[in-house]
C-alpha cells in the first residue's frame, strides 16, 4: 500500500527553481533510489515526498490519495535521517516508541512492536541505552526501528549510510535489502553513491540539476544509459568519452566507452601509462592514447604496466554513441 | 602528558593562584566571622568586647528576619520563574527567520545593559509612579484607580524589576541553545506525528534541561544578593515590606551603625546561599553531566 504519484512537482526558493518539474511514478513495494551529484535536488524532492517542504505547484499523490498539502505525520511515511535525528534524551526503546507514543496508542501494544522491531534488528540488548552509548551502525539501526514500528506506507530514506564506515556501509547496505524483502514496502532511497543504488535499487532515478535523466533498472541504465549525463554517472570508474575523428569513425558525435571495455594487450590504440592503481583482483590504469586523449582502463587481475610504459589497447565491449546534444543513438 | 614530573609542575604552576584565591576568600570571610561575636557598634565604639550569639539571636528573635528570610527566597523564586518561562517564549519567538532580526535580539538583550538603580529609578518614576507612570494612565484611561505599586505590591514590583533586568540572560543563554538543536530532530519528530506542542515537550524542553540549570544556577547567586533595586524604589518599605536579607544587613550595618549584627547577618546570609546552593546542585547537577 505504497504508490507514490508525483505530478509536475515543481519547487523554487524564491527565485531559484530548485525543482523545474518532475512526473514520476513509484510503484507499490518498489525499492527506488534517487541518484544524482551534490546539489542535484535529489534530498530536496524526498523532502517534498515527506511534506518537510511545501511544493511550490504540481501534486502528489500517496496510495491514490493527494497529500500534496497534508502535513508529514498524516501521509503514512516514515523517514530515516542522515544524521539518524535520534532524541539523544530519550532511550533506544523510548526512541523507537516515540511515533506510537504520539499516535496514542496503548502501552502494551507500544511494548509489542518495540520488542518486534528491535528483534529484527538486533537492537534487543540495547533498548535501555540512550543514543549517545551506541555505536554508528546501532544507531542507523534505532532510526530504522523507529520508522518500522509505524509500518508506514512507505520509508524515505535520507543518504543513511553516508556517516558510517566503508565495512559497516556494506552490511547495513544488505541489511536494508533484506528489510526490504521481508517487508515488501516501498523504499525510497537517496544517495551520491551510485554503488548504493546499483546494488539496492529495482528502480533507479538519475537526478542533475532538478531534473530527471533518466529512470529505468540499474543494469538498463548501465547498458543503455540515455545521454552523455547517465553514461558518465552510472559506473566506476567512470565512462571513457572520445570526441572528433575516432567517434566520426563510428558516425557519432562522441562515444564512450567503459573502463571495463578495453582490453590491454593488441589493438588500434596505442598510448603511456600514466597512474596505475593496482587493486589485486583489477588493475586501473590511465593511459594517454595518442590522438584520442587520456582513457581509463580497467583490467581484471594483475597486469604488469608501470608509469611511463607503452601498451597497446582495444575496444572489446559495447561502445555508447551519442548525438551533439548528448543523447544516445 | 601526564606523566609525574609535568603533574608536579602543573601543580606549582597552579599553586599561587590557588593561595591567592583562598586568601581572598578566608580573609573577609574570617573578619566577617570575627566581628559577628563581637559587640561593636559605630555609636559607642569605646564600648567593646565578646558577645557570644547575641548578634545571631537578635536576628533570630527580630520578626522582620523571618520576613526578609522569606522575600529573599521569594525574591529569587519568582524572578527565576518569570524568567525561565518568558525567556523560553521569547527565544521561541525571536528563534523565528523575520526581517532585521539582528536588531530585534538587540532590543530584546538591551535591558541586561541598564544598571540596577536607573534601571529601578525608570521603573519607579516612568511606569510605577501613580502621577506620571504610564501604568496609572492606562488606569485612568480605563476610568480605574492607579494601582500603588510600591506601596501595596512592593515585593511584586521589585520582583517585576528584577526580571525585567535579568529576562534578556535567561533569553539569549536559551536562545542560542535552541539554536543549536538540529533541525532534523524537530523534523524527525514532526514525521513521527508529534504537533507543535508535543514537540515543544518532548524535543526542545529536554534539550533546553542544561541552559535552563545554567540560567538558574548563575542566577540565584547573583539574585540573593538584590540590593540596588530595592534601596533605589522602596527602601525595604513600606515597614518591612519589601526587606530582603541583604538590605536588612545594610540597615544594621549603615542605618544602625551596628558592626557586629550586620556580621552575623552575613555570615547567615553566607549560610542560606549556602543551603540554596546545596538543593539546587542536589535538583539540578545531574542535568550538568554530559
């Protein structure tokens, strides 16, 4: 019971259209995140969705219902903070029962789904502990208990995973996941960090400048990204673009091609290693290719390339061809 | 950093300004301790000598000590309340984006800079009087009788002064607490369903606890100590009306010329200040802790 229904959703600060106008469908039980660079409007257009923001003109529509003007608490949604907005004076188990507490509902019940949401979370231990005592990863924990307990119709989930550590980043990342599995509500997640959305996502909406790039399943927009913006945003290292006579060969204004598709060893391309980066399980090198510029290459495993060394490469994979306005062919 | 040798040098660094200080404290504090057994009194200062308690049982036996015991603690219960409660309002309000909110916290933080006696004297003579105060001209342009404030309410008007003197401390020490209650809380509260009010319980009251201890801690030292406003407007009066603990002291010390009693005063005021302190620390100190 979750289908959120965005139409010409528009929001400007004062003169500043933050948001030009956004239509966007989220269907029931969807995990969608919101991708896009610092600024891009994404944190701002999840806020609209909560009703922390007022939209400026357009509607939105949860479970069928308009909620374009209903405050935050009466649209059913639950929000995980980036900062995890924990009420550092109440305990774990007054913190998590803070939302039923205002809804007035009765102890035992109260008592309840606290125990429940704590036991999904392992937070069972720590229900008397207050904010301060936890460790990062328990306190993302706590914020998500606390948006569960209410069983919203769908969770807003603010960049939570930006303030913990790369480990911790990755579990919390499966363990959000599972929750969504388990609990088949809609999720929506904004992030900078597209390996988050790649990994999590059913859907992913790329955002630059308040507008929507693109939307589509993460392997769609990697392999048929729309324009030069998603080709460049999605994947890492980013896509390698080459302007001029090479993509005229190819009949394209520019094309590109992903780190992933070049091969070291023959080829056409012929170029200086500059910085190589030598993870174990792949190599990424950067190579300054006479008459098409610097690219970047990924290969798999160990390849024994030092600075100043000269390599021969190859397109071996999809090459990505756009017009001059930047769109894909 | 602390290993033994740079503990001891910390403590010889640390040293003459403990002994300064503690002389400072003793010393007018073992005078005052001194004289309070003594018979002495400026009038007939060839007659001296030990006294024992005589000093102390004065006071005790005197019925305007109880009183003035009793409009001292008045005096800062009722000014720590007023303050406490308009200066949370105050900070709410002036907390709010409005134009020229710079000159508005001015304002509001101007009346901390007035001095105790102009301060009183504006109030006595601008607001108070019962001819050119404005309170009795709004009386009177409402057909009603000017009220006497410093004849029939005068522990209230000193009560009135004082706040209005120490209401922009209590103001600015919460307001920039407030400030520093991050917004997603108050939004995280506000998705949790909880209305303006609950918020205000339940969010900012409970991040307030520690500036709120602080505004009541710094201020009943220096409320316990009221004199200027009360000599300046209703010189204890009318009767003993309006004597607090210290302006008794000054009546025995300047008016009756009373060295001794005046001692034994101080040294009961020291006393009080001293139970006031120990319940507060006991009520409020935890809420100092991290």
């Amino acid at each position: 019971m979750g289908k959120i229904q965005l139409t010409r959703v528009r929001k400007s600060f004062g003169e500043v259209d933050v948001i030009p106008g956004i239509d966007l469908t989220i269907e029931d039980g969807e995990f969608v995140v919101f991708v896009g660079p610092s600024g891009c409007g994404k944190s701002t257009l999840l806020r609209l969705i909560a009703g922390l923001e007022d939209t400026t003109s357009g509607s939105i529509e949860i479970d069928g219902r308009d909620a374009t003007n209903l405050p935050p608490a009466r649209r059913g949604l639950a929000m995980v903070f980036q900062s995890y907005a924990l009420y550092p004076h109440m305990t774990v188990r007054k913190n998590i029962a803070f939302p039923l507490k205002m809804a007035g509902m009765d102890k035992a019940e109260q008592d309840a789904r606290v125990e429940r949401a704590a036991k999904v979370l392992n937070l069972t231990n720590y229900l008397d502990r207050r904010p301060g005592q936890l460790s990062g990863g328990q306190r993302q924990r706590v914020a998500i208990g606390r948006a569960i307990v209410r069983e919203p119709a769908a969770f807003l989930f603010d960049e939570p995973l930006s303030n913990l550590d790369a480990a911790l980043r990755v579990g919390m990342r499966q363990e959000i996941s599972e929750l969504h599995q388990s609990l088949k509500t809609t999720m929506i997640y904004v992030t900078h960090d597209q390996v988050e959305a790649m990994t999590m996502a059913d859907k992913i909406v790329v955002l630059n400048a308040g507008r929507i790039e693109q939307v589509g399943a993460p392997l769609e927009l990697y392999n048929h990204p729309k324009n030069l913006f998603v080709a460049g945003f999605i994947g890492s290292p980013r896509m390698n673009f080459i302007e001029g006579a090479e993509a005229a060969k190819h009949d394209a204004h520019t094309i590109g091609i992903r780190p992933e598709h070049i091969a070291v060893g023959e080829g056409p391309w012929e170029g200086v290693v500059g910085l190589s980066e030598h993870l174990g399980s792949d190599s990424f090198l950067k190579v300054a290719v006479e008459g098409i510029g610097p690219l970047t290459v990924r290969a798999p495993g160990e390849v024994h390339a030092r600075h100043g060394d000269r390599i021969r490469l190859a397109p071996a994979g999809k090459i990505h061809r756009f017009d001059k306005n930047g769109l894909a062919l | 950093m602390s290993t033994q040798s740079s503990r001891l040098a910390a403590r010889m660094m640390v040293a003459p300004s403990v002994v300064l200080l503690l002389i400072w404290m003793i010393v007018p504090l073992a005078m005052t301790l001194y004289y309070s057994f003594r018979f002495y009194r400026l009038l007939s200062p060839d007659r001296t000598g030990w006294t024992g308690f005589t000093n102390y049982v004065w006071f005790f036996d005197s019925p305007d000590f109880w009183l003035a015991l009793f409009n001292t603690l008045a005096l800062v219960g009722g000014v720590l309340v007023i303050t406490v409660v308009l200066g949370i309002l105050i900070a709410l309000l002036i907390d709010q984006p409005v134009k020229g909110q710079g000159a508005l916290r001015i304002l509001v933080i101007a009346p901390f800079f007035v001095m105790p006696p102009v301060a009183a004297s504006i109030w006595e003579n601008l607001f108070m009087h019962p001819q050119n105060g404005l309170f009795s001209a709004i009386a009177r342009g409402f057909g009603a009788q000017p009220i006497l404030f410093l004849e029939q309410y005068p522990m209230w008007s000193v009560i009135g002064i004082v706040s209005w003197e120490w209401l922009p401390f209590a103001t600015l020490i919460l307001l920039t607490a407030l400030q520093s209650l991050s917004s997603e809380q108050l939004e995280a509260a506000e998705m949790d369903g909880a209305g303006p009010f609950a918020r205000f319980r339940h969010i900012i009251l409970p991040h307030l606890t520690r500036a709120i201890t602080v505004v009541i801690l710094i201020q009943t030292i220096f409320l316990l100590g009221i004199f200027g406003e009360i000599f300046t407007t209703t010189q204890g009066g009318p009767g003993s009306a309006s004597t607090t603990l210290p302006y008794m002291i000054f009546k025995q010390a300047i008016a009756a010329k009373d060295i001794g009693r005046a001692a034994a005063g101080g040294i009961i005021a020291v006393i009080l200040a001293n139970i006031v302190a120990y319940f507060l620390m006991r009520g409020l100190g935890r809420n100092l802790d991290a």
